[in-house]
C-alpha cells in the first residue's frame, strides 16, 4: 500500500506547475493569493526584481474587525484593498495567481473585487 498524498503538497505541486507559466514583470506584476486556516492573503510581486511591491491581507486594522477572517466577505474585503493599494502605487495590470487552489469560493471573490477595484488581468 502507499501513503495518500496531503491536500497540501498537492497544492504545492499544482503551485508548481502554474509558476512554470505565471511571472509577474514590472508592467504586470504577479497577484498571488494565500489562505490559511484564519486569514487571507494577497501580495502583488515583481518577479524580475523580487520584490513584493503592495500587500493586503484580513490581519490588517482596517479589516481585523470582520466577522470571519476567511470567508467570502473577507475575500472580498481584502481584494478591494489590494485593488486600492496598487492603483495608489500605479499598478493597473497584473497576472493573477491563484497559488494552487481552486478558482472559486475565496480566491474567485479577491479576484472579482481585485477586478472591480480597477485592475486588470
């Protein structure tokens, strides 16, 4: 018998595989969500620098209030912000990476909020 593979290094492999294609550049730099057990996260990273240019996420004092830290409402929330953040730094373009998960529940709310915050991708 074998060992079951963890949700998680499937994840990871999935992650793997989608930043074979996905790189973010300094006109499109790379969006790339991550949840935890309580929070969610959104970081916007130029990959040809290295460096994470704007950063969002539900441990923020503007968003510490939420009811649920991990919900869709929080996605939301934390989509609008990064979406606010990077249109204050001059970033309207971006690749979206969905770090290994699933395009629905969360990740599609950051992302539709992200969208409708005014950026592109």
């Amino acid at each position: 018998m074998f060992n079951k593979p963890s949700k998680k290094s499937l994840r990871e492999k999935k992650h793997r595989r989608i930043r074979r294609k996905v790189s973010g550049t300094s006109t499109a730099p790379r969006l790339c969500v991550y949840k935890s057990l309580n929070h969610i996260y959104a970081q916007i990273i130029d990959d040809s620098k290295g460096i994470t240019m704007v950063a969002a996420s539900t441990l923020e004092p503007e968003l510490r209030n939420l009811a649920s830290r991990t919900n869709r409402e929080a996605a939301k929330e934390v989509g609008a912000a990064i979406a606010r953040k990077a249109r204050e730094k001059g970033i309207t373009k971006v690749v979206f990476d969905r770090n290994g998960y699933k395009y629905h529940g969360g990740v599609a709310a950051l992302a539709d909020a992200a969208r409708e915050g005014g950026l592109e991708f």
